[in-house]
C-alpha cells in the first residue's frame, strides 16, 4: 500500500511548479482556459491509476482479495457495520474522484463559468469511470502488482517529471 504514495505524490509536482502553488483554489483558477487533462495527460493516466491501486478497485484490490475469501470482510460483518465500510470505500473513491476533478479537470469552471453543479457532475462522471473500470478489468496478481508499479511506473513518472519540471522552466524564463 505505501509503495503507492511515492507515485502519487510525484505525480503532482508538474502542476505544483505549472501553478507555482499547493493551493487547491489557485490549481483550479489556473485551469478557467485550459483543463490540465491536456497538457499533463500521461500524467492523468498515471494519476487515475493510481487513485485506482489507492482505493484498492478491481485490478488493484489484492488487500482484500474478496473473491478468494467469499467476499472478504463482507463475512464478518452485516447490517449497520458492513454499510459503515460499504460507504467508507465508497467515500474514499467520492474523495479520490474530486482530487482527479480539482487537478486534472478544472474543478467547478467549465468554460470560464463557476458553478457547484459542474463540479458534482465531474465528480459523478469519474466515479462512474471508476465502477465501470472495475467491471472490465481483471485484477493482477501480487508480482505483476510490484512489477508494474516499481518497474515501469516509477521510471515513468520520474521522466515525467523531468520532462514537465525542465518544459514549464523553459517555458516560464522564454515567455
């Protein structure tokens, strides 16, 4: 679980130095133009990869491994318990759905108009992408897991961020 925070983390230094800030309002005033699903697509990709692996969805769900132990933790607990993790998973997934929407989608602009209702809409639409994610794709085993995420991941977004950090240097000192 934590070899996942070092991507994400990583992942957002671009749109940190891209803004010239962390703060979560300055990142989507930047955004009233241009979404940054543009400019940092791979990124994206890679960010929405790991929201997957983060809120352990179907390719990325060997915590729980439901299908091995007949549905996991479902077992254990029922009535009011159960729906109090049923709604936590799905509140981390609401959450991981709006950090996408603020970095990667312009939060609550579209086409320079703010309005609560476009970002909820956003929110629902990735949500929507994420059950649909995992109605489609089978899940890793461990080694493929450690292989992907090690291996090709971490090299990925290192030059990612190089070519990002090094483009946006040069794009700030020539314009």
């Amino acid at each position: 679980m934590i070899s996942y925070e070092v991507y994400f983390g990583l992942m957002l230094v671009p749109i940190f130095f891209f803004c010239e800030s962390t703060n979560l309002n300055d990142i989507i005033l930047a955004q009233q133009t241009t979404w940054f699903v543009f400019i940092f697509y791979p990124i994206f990709i890679l960010f929405f990869i790991t929201n997957l692996a983060e809120t352990n969805r179907s390719p990325f769900d060997l915590p729980e491994a439901e299908a091995e132990i007949v549905a996991g933790y479902n077992v254990e607990y029922a009535g009011l318990i159960f729906s109090f993790f049923f709604l936590a998973e799905y509140n981390n997934i609401f959450l991981s759905c709006s950090y996408i929407v603020v970095f990667f989608f312009g939060g609550y602009f579209v086409f320079s108009v703010a309005s609560p209702l476009f970002f909820f809409i956003k929110v629902v639409l990735m949500v929507s992408l994420f059950i649909f994610v995992r109605g489609i794709l089978p899940r890793y085993r461990y080694d493929q897991l450690m292989s992907i995420g090690w291996k090709k991941f971490l090299p990925l977004i290192l030059g990612l961020v190089l070519f990002y950090s090094f483009y946006i240097s040069i794009l700030i000192h020539f314009v």
